[in-house]
C-alpha cells in the first residue's frame, strides 16, 4: 500500500504563488493551484487551470522543498485551483503540509461533496465560492444542477466547526441586486456568519469584457447597508 507521502506525491500542481497576504485572512501564506475544474464559469481568472492534465508542471517534491525553505518565513499554505477537490491526492497533501507546521486553507466551489468531506478534516481554514442561488448555478458554471453539490458541501462546511468564509463574485450581467440580496438572506438563514462580495476581474478571465463594464458603484452601497446586520462579518472587495 503507497505511502500518503507517496500518494500526495501525485498531486497536479498547475503553479505557485510563493506569498500572498490575501488568500488566507488575517495570515502570510503561499498558495499551490491544483489543476482542472469541470465548471466554466464566465468569469474564470484562471481559465488555463480548467483542463486536467495527467504531467505536473510544479513536482510536489519541488513544492515540498520551497515550503521547507519558507518555515518560518510564512504561516499558511492554501490549496487553491482550478477545483482542489476533484485531485485525489489532496487530502494526504494537505496533511503532509500540516504536518510541517504550517495553517491549511483551502479554496473550494463544493464541486465534489465526498472528497470535499475527506479534504475538512486537514483544513483550518476553507473558502467557499457560492456562484448564486442554488437553483441558478447552470448560467453561472455552464453545468446544469451544479448548485446541487454546492448545497451539500455548505451544509458540511457549516456543521464541521472549519474556520470559513463564503464569497460570491460579482457582475451586474450576472447578478442583479434583487439577486444578490436574495441569495445573502438563504446563507444567513442557513448559518453563513462571514460573507464576502468580491467583484469580477478582468485578469485572466474567460470574458474580460465583464469587468470592462463593471460600474464603479458596484455592489450598490445600500444594498451592502441592507446586508451587513445579517452578517457577523460582511467583506466587499472591488475588482483591481
């Protein structure tokens, strides 16, 4: 039977960022992007991680051994993609970068509840994309009844006691306010107690020209007036 050194070995990383302040709250960390998603969401920034490809441009050894030369140097290590959870090697990953004393975050759509389940127990922390209501994923992710998994992976996320935060992106084509104040007050009444509404960008994204047309008064300020007491925390992050 393989080592879980060994089977966290075959983990696809499609590339690295070595420190960012801002993928992990509050904490300095690096992220690995695993590669391939089966969604297509429009506003994808990261559209060359959603192919599955069987060689690995960054070896886990060569992570492993950047890690162990940024001990002390950062706090965090986030999983991050494409979709993490569809690579599964990831949670004997995860554990492995634990186990060098390093926080775990991970980013996740809730794509693939089981192995979302299988990922909780090595994270300290998740982020969890909520695309928009439920019943309405198919014309964000292009896969119809994708809100399904999605559904079911906040509900563990929710009875796991993992430090989280949910997020929505952003486009006024994608998501009017009537929508979006609809979509704040199910998360509030299903638990959700840190939101964030983080807009469009038009780096790397599928459909650039969504934030070429995103208004600079979006999300309207009255709207996130309306929905900050349903929150403990309510974050809005405008696109760069």
């Amino acid at each position: 039977m393989p080592s879980s050194a060994a089977e966290a070995a075959a983990l696809c990383i499609g590339g690295v960022t070595p420190f960012t302040a801002t993928d992990y709250p509050g904490k300095l960390a690096a992220v690995a992007f695993v590669q391939g998603c089966p969604w297509r969401c429009r506003y994808c920034h990261n559209p060359h991680l959603q192919p599955r490809h069987t060689a690995q441009p960054v070896s886990w050894a060569r992570f492993i051994d950047f890690l162990q030369r940024r001990i002390g140097l950062i706090d965090a290590v986030v999983f991050s993609g494409g979709e993490p959870t569809l690579d599964p090697a990831l949670p004997q990953a995860m554990a492995q970068v634990r186990r060098l004393g390093f926080l775990v975050g991970l980013h996740s759509g809730g794509i693939y509840p089981g192995r979302f389940a299988a990922a909780l127990p090595h994270a300290d922390w998740v982020g969890l994309d909520i695309k928009a209501d439920f019943d309405d994923y198919a014309t964000i992710t292009g896969v119809a009844g994708s809100g399904t998994p999605a559904r079911e992976a906040l509900a563990m996320l929710l009875q796991s006691g993992v430090d989280h935060e949910c997020r929505t992106t952003l486009h006024p084509a994608l998501h009017t306010a009537a929508a979006i104040e609809a979509l704040a007050g199910k998360l509030a009444a299903m638990g959700v107690r840190r939101y964030a509404l983080q807009c469009v960008r038009a780096e790397g994204s599928r459909d650039s020209g969504l934030a070429a047309r995103l208004p600079p008064d979006y999300p309207d300020a009255a709207l996130v007036a309306r929905l900050r007491p349903r929150f403990d925390a309510l974050i809005v992050r405008k696109a760069d």
